[in-house]
C-alpha cells in the first residue's frame, strides 16, 4: 500500500495530507474547519492539529472542493465558503483578527473593538457622533429598522467608500442602535455604559459590556451573510445593517434568545431547572439555548457572559435556577449553553425582557456587521448564486396554447 493510500485510511490526517486530499490551501482547509465542516484536534505536546478523514472524504464526494464544484446542498450549514479576514473560529476559540475575542472581552469596549474589526488606527469615529434623542417609532428591531431607514436616507455621507468615511458612518449607526434600545437616550458614552444606565441597572453594565463584546461578530452566519449580499450591490451600510437586523429576528437566529428567555422564566416560575427542562421535552418542544455546531465542547461566549454575570451579582437563587437548567438541559441533549442563554441569563438577572435581551445581541452584532459590508464592498464582487431549477420540466411553445 502506498504511502498515501495508508495516510487516508487513517482516522486522522496532517494538514498536509487533508489539503492534498482537497487540493486546496492550508488557508481554504483553515477555512474548513472554522465553518464546521472539518473537525480538527490537536497533538499532545504539540501545535500540530490533525483532521478527521472521514470529513475529508465527505467534502470530496460532494464534488472537487478545490475547483469550485458545488456541493448537493451548498446553501445548508457550512456553505458557501466566502474569504474573509474578519473572524477566526478555530479550536473551540473565537478570534478577531487574530485577536482572542474571549481576552477582548474581559476588559474592552464595543467601540475600541469597533475599531478593531474596521481596521483603524487610533482615530476614533465615536468621538464626534451626535444623535439628536428621538424616541424609537417601535420597540425593538422593528424600532431599530424604522430609525435606520430614516437616518440613512438622510444621510449623504453614507455614500461614500472610503474606510475614514465607512467608519464614521458605522459609529452613527451603532450610535443610533443604542439609541434606539435606550429608549431615545443621547448615547453619549460607550454602548455598555448607556444602556446600563437607560435601563436602570447600572450594576449591569460589565456584564452588558461583556456580552456586546462577544456579539461583536461570529464569522459567516446567516445575518453577516445577509448584510454581505445588501452591501455586494453597493447598498449603504444603512441597508446593509437593516438586512442584518431583519435576518438576526428570526426565531432561528438572534430570535432564539427571547426564546431562551422563555425558558428561563418558566424555569423561574416553577422553582426549578430541571422541571422546567423536562417539562418542555415532555411536550416534545425543542430545548432553545443549547449547543452550536462550531463548538462542539461548548460555546465559551455563554461561559464567559455567564461569569461575567455570576461576577457582577455574587451567588443568588436565580442563578441557581439558572445553573439547574442548564446541567438539565445538557444531562438531557449532551450540549452545553450557548451565546442565547447566556444573553437569556443577563436579562433574566436584572429584569430586562426580550427586546432589550435581542436588543444586546443586535448592538453588538451590527460592528461586525459593518465590517462585513467594508470587506465586500472593498472585494468589488456581486453575490449572486444560482438556483438548482426543481420545477416541471419546459413544454413544447405549442403546449403552452390554451385549449378552446
């Protein structure tokens, strides 16, 4: 048997040998495992990873991955594979620009981490923002959708596509966004700051501070991918975010916080985690709040959001509620909590409800969204797919006659 016929039959392959199987870049491959598509693990005693050969030859039998073939199902999770420099996911770690996003979050601001993933020195484009106060046409992202379609039309200089101008119109937008989930408040301080204060918690705002942090962004999900699309037409970052705003609502992305809330507050109700969790598998109702593909030994935002929060109030029966549900809830599925609970758990712990709770995930998450729509608007490339036609096959032009 050859050498290489030997090394693929292994479980685990060198990165050398999985990008050959491929014929890709060890960047594509990198690429790979970040999407989930690959699994990866690293060697004792060194920083070598080997990858999982199985998935090496699924990704080949969906068609030559280094030449473009397509594969069967190439809008599900894991595809399309888009170049980006923004955000690493990589060994169960978060990095942004080669920054440990879970390091960023223990002492940075949103903004300072703005100005990271918008690639500025130290200028700073939240210094001179002014938002006039205006209390929001509606409550959570609806509000944030009205108040964007407004200030963008208004606003000339979002036309421009320098990366100076592209970040001074993101510090607007965000500027707005915090407005808006402040009820109107003039955001004239770090994001963390004034919505801790607008909500009345301030005790709250490390923790608020934290989890705006690892919002910030989370590579290619579906809303950055959303925002990619609207700003791959040269639309404004306005409409950009607004995209981004409208795909993070659904209940199956930023929507799934609320619905962790819920749970969360029945667990409350009750007095107990693990009936509630019970409760819900009993109904045969999905368990929100646990699990997420790209971590498959658990999300470390939800760790790192839930100690910020457990930092900030000390021990307190709500979080033992909480902690219930969550050993109940991975007792029950084998996954931990995600980023949902543990925003469900910082709302739950000062009495914010779902907006403000989805209001926290959208602030944070709409700086790496304007980061998205820089580095597609510099890569000059319309996204345009095309559809697999599952239809009736065409008729003749006669058969298209209608009978007298």
């Amino acid at each position: 048997m050859s050498e290489r016929a030997a090394s693929s039959s292994r479980a685990w392959i060198t990165a050398a040998e999985a990008a050959a199987e491929l014929n890709v870049s060890r960047a594509t491959l990198y690429a790979y495992v970040s999407r989930g598509l690959v699994e990866s693990r690293g060697q004792p005693g060194s920083r070598r990873r080997l990858y999982a050969a199985t998935d090496i030859r699924r990704l080949r039998s969906h068609g030559d991955a280094g030449s473009g073939g397509t594969p069967d199902r190439a809008l599900d999770f894991g595809a399309p594979l888009l170049d980006s420099a923004i955000t690493l996911i990589d060994g169960g770690r978060l990095y942004y620009r080669g920054r440990d996003a879970l390091a960023l979050a223990e002492s940075a601001s949103l903004e300072t981490v703005a100005g990271l993933l918008w690639q500025l020195d130290d200028s700073d484009p939240f210094a001179d923002v002014v938002i006039e106060p205006e209390p929001p046409a509606a409550p959570g992202i609806a509000g944030a959708i009205a108040r964007l379609a407004v200030a963008g039309r208004a606003d000339v200089a979002a036309y421009a596509r320098t990366t100076p101008a592209l970040a001074r119109t993101g510090a607007r937008i965000v500027r707005h966004l915090v407005s808006v989930w402040s009820d109107g408040a003039v955001p004239d301080g770090p994001a963390h700051r004034v919505l801790a204060t607008a909500w009345g918690v301030p005790a709250a705002a490390e923790a608020i501070r934290t989890a705006l942090v690892l919002c910030a962004d989370h590579e290619l999900n579906a809303s950055a991918f959303a925002v990619r699309v609207a700003a791959s037409t040269r639309a404004t970052p306005y409409a950009a975010v607004i995209a981004g705003l409208a795909t993070l609502e659904g209940p199956r992305h930023g929507g799934m916080t609320p619905q962790t809330l819920a749970l969360i507050h029945e667990a409350l109700r009750l007095g107990d985690g693990r009936a509630a969790v019970t409760e819900r598998l009993r109904r045969g109702e999905a368990l929100p709040g646990f699990g997420h593909p790209l971590y498959p030994d658990g999300d470390p935002r939800a760790t790192a959001t839930l100690q910020a929060v457990r930092k900030a109030t000390g021990p307190q029966p709500l979080l033992d509620v909480v902690d219930a549900v969550a050993a109940a809830g991975r007792a029950a599925t084998g996954l931990g909590p995600n980023l949902d609970f543990g925003l469900a758990t910082l709302a739950a712990t000062w009495g914010l409800d779902a907006d403000r709770a989805i209001g926290v995930f959208a602030i944070g998450r709409s700086v790496g969204w304007l980061a998205h729509a820089a580095e597609q608007l510099a890569s000059g490339t319309l996204i345009r797919p095309r559809a697999r036609y599952t239809g009736p096959e065409p008729r003749p032009a006669h058969g298209n006659r209608a009978r007298p």
